[in-house]
C-alpha cells in the first residue's frame, strides 16, 4: 500500500487510525475525537458578538487550551491529509458526490448545499448531546469499553440505518 | 504539554487522519450511506479495525504502565437522543463530524455546507445547554466501563473484546471482501452490477471510470 494508491484495505487504514490512540493518550492524555473542535469553531464565532459567551460555561470550557485547540488543530489536518493523499494518487471527486443522485435524485450542488447543511446541523447537534462522535464514543468510547459510548454508538447506528432506509437504495 | 506543542501535534495526527480516512474511501458520503443501508461494509470494516486497535493500545498502555483512560459518562437519555440524531444528519450529510474535514480536503463542495451547518449546531446546543441539562443532559451512574461492571481488569476483557471482533471481522470479509465493494471509480458507490438494473448501466458506468 502506497500513497500512490487509490485505495487501501480498510484493515489497513483503521490499524493506522487505531494508533493513533498512542499520541492521543501519552501526549495529550485525552482519546481521539472531532466534534469538540465545531464547539471551539462556533464559541469563537460567537464571541466576536456576543460578549456574555465567556460566562457559558459549556462554549467558555471549548475556548482556550491544549486539549481544545490540539483537536482543533487535528481537524484541520485531516483536510490537509486528504488533500494531499487526493493529488497523490489523483483520486478527484466531483463537485458532489454521484451517490445523492441515487439516493435522492440531487445532482446539482445547489440543491445538495441545504440538504448538508441540514445534515451538518442535526450530527453535530446530536453529538453534542450525547458528547461525542463516531470518533470519541466509537472508536475512542468503544476501546475503553465505555457503557456510555456502546449507548451511544448503537443508537446512532440505529439513526443513521433508520435514516438511511429512507432514501433510495444506492 | 503547552499549547504550541499540542498544535503541531494535532496537525501531524490529523494528517496522518485524514490520509487513512482518504485512502480507505470510508470519507465517501456514498460509502456512508451504502454502508448504512447496509449494501456495503467498508465503514464497518475501518471503524472496528480502529476499536480492536485502540482495545490492544489501551490493554497495553493501562495494563501495563497504568496509563490514565478517559471514558465518557453513561447518561442515558443523552446518549439516545444525541446518538439518534447524530445517526440521522450522518446519512443526510453523507459524512460524519471527522470525516467532513475529509471530505472538504478532498473536493466535494457540499461537505463546506455541512460543516457551517454543523458549527451553527454546535453554537445553538451551546445556548440550550443550560435549559436542556437539568433533564437531557444529567443523571444516570456517572463514567462507567464494562470491565468495571463486570469486576475484571481493563485489560482482559480488552483483549477478550478485540479477539471476537477480530473473529467477526474475519467472517465479514469473507462473505464481503473489500475489495468487491470499493467500486470502479473514487465515489464510494457500489459496482452498479450489483444493483437490480439492467446491464447497460454496468457498462456505462465501466466506461466512465479512468
């Protein structure tokens, strides 16, 4: 498997994932997550109108520190890592992707952007609520056999099945 | 760790992140949505992968240096309810909250939309909170694992856990190899010959692909 390829195995990429628990852990002394970071993200945009978010204590606690600012920080990686893994192997995708046309007959970005954009909303809505993600209370919740997380995780799987047979088969 | 640190820390493990999650084609919103209509498994095969990792990382990291672990607390009707939506705006965007960075990284443009409709998700939970903790939010045993539960170590049933999800994977790939369901061309999409469709979309779709 190389950067070259377009596709590795799925054994593969979520081993590499899984490590990363390593650096996670020791260094940050926290497990892996990403929905943290659209709370940093939003208690920031917020603060440049609203003076009063610094006495929230939920949006104030996602401001400042390295635990907050690391994940921040991770997110944006992703993008960069994507981006680069994409030119390498020159796997581009399209303005959207092909699957919403089947799925709910959507080819066209402009009628796509509500639709994720209602998407976006209600996920992270979601994980906030339930404090986490696919990432913090699935693979991290999950590899320290957190009750919670099994919850959580089997619930949005539940969501997202429900959901999902609601469209046309892909 | 100072705050400089954890950034170029957090920039190094999200690119290395983002890599496996292009790589693996998990990012894809079509092998989100296939994956939850269950016609293919490539997520379920990465996100498990990445569990039975992290049981074998922790089971050593605790087991044997006592390395902290940071469980989240079981609150009942959070979970739930978060849980359920969080399922719900994954199939509508395509994505979840990490693999949306992914996305973005990638090209689709729509993942932009989701991630503006995901901060402005998180600020409006930031002003409900409040109103939604005393009944939503609290309550139930507090930060509680399995092994607890059960009164064993962290890390036997860790391992115990790792190995029948590892058994399972096995089984999976064998009834669904990966490399069946990664599609002719980088959009997640199933082969269309699988699909209950004439043959000319096969061909159409073979032709399309570099």
């Amino acid at each position: 498997m190389t950067l070259r390829n377009k596709a590795w195995s799925p054994y593969a990429a979520g081993i590499l994932i899984g490590l990363l628990q390593i650096p996670a852990f020791l260094l940050i002394e926290t497990a892996l997550g990403t929905s943290s970071s659209y709370v940093t993200i939003a208690a920031h945009i917020a603060s440049l109108v609203d003076a009063s978010v610094d006495k929230m204590d939920y949006l104030a606690k996602h401001m400042y520190g390295a635990k907050n600012l690391w994940q921040l920080a991770m997110v944006m990686g992703i993008v960069v890592g994507a981006f680069v893994s994409m030119r390498i192997s020159g796997a581009r995708r399209q303005a959207i992707s092909p699957v919403w046309k089947r799925a709910v007959g959507i080819d066209k970005l402009s009628s796509r952007a509500p639709m994720a954009f209602a998407g976006g909303f209600i996920m992270v809505l979601g994980a906030r609520i339930a404090d986490g993600c696919t990432t913090g209370h699935g693979i991290s919740g999950m590899a320290q056999l957190a009750v919670g997380s099994t919850v959580a995780v089997a619930a949005m799987f539940a969501g997202a099945i429900a959901t999902a047979l609601l469209m046309k088969r892909v | 760790m100072n705050v400089l640190s954890a950034i170029v820390l957090g920039v190094a493990m999200g690119a290395v992140f983002g890599i496996a999650l292009e790589k693996s084609r998990v990012f894809e919103p079509g092998a989100i949505v296939s994956q939850m209509q269950l016609r293919t498994f490539l997520m379920l095969k990465i996100f498990l992968s990445a569990v039975i990792t992290g049981l074998i990382v922790l089971a050593v990291l605790n087991g044997v240096w006592g390395v902290k672990m940071h469980p989240k607390a079981l609150v009942w009707q959070a979970d739930i309810v978060g849980g359920l939506l969080l399922g719900a705006g994954i199939s509508i965007a395509g994505a979840c909250p990490g693999t949306v960075f992914a996305q973005i990284g990638a090209g689709y443009r729509d993942a932009w939309f989701t991630v503006a409709g995901g901060i402005l998700g998180a600020m409006a939970f930031g002003y409900l909170e409040p109103a939604l903790r005393p009944f939503l939010l609290t309550g139930g045993p507090g930060k509680l694992t399995f092994d607890q539960a059960a009164h064993v170590p962290f890390w036997a049933l860790a391992l115990g856990v790792a190995a029948v999800l590892a058994a399972g994977l096995a089984v999976l790939e064998q009834l669904r190899p990966w490399r069946d369901e990664v599609g002719p061309d980088v959009d997640g999409l199933a082969p269309a010959g699988e699909r209950p469709v004439a043959t000319g979309a096969r061909s159409s779709l073979s032709s399309a692909s570099a």
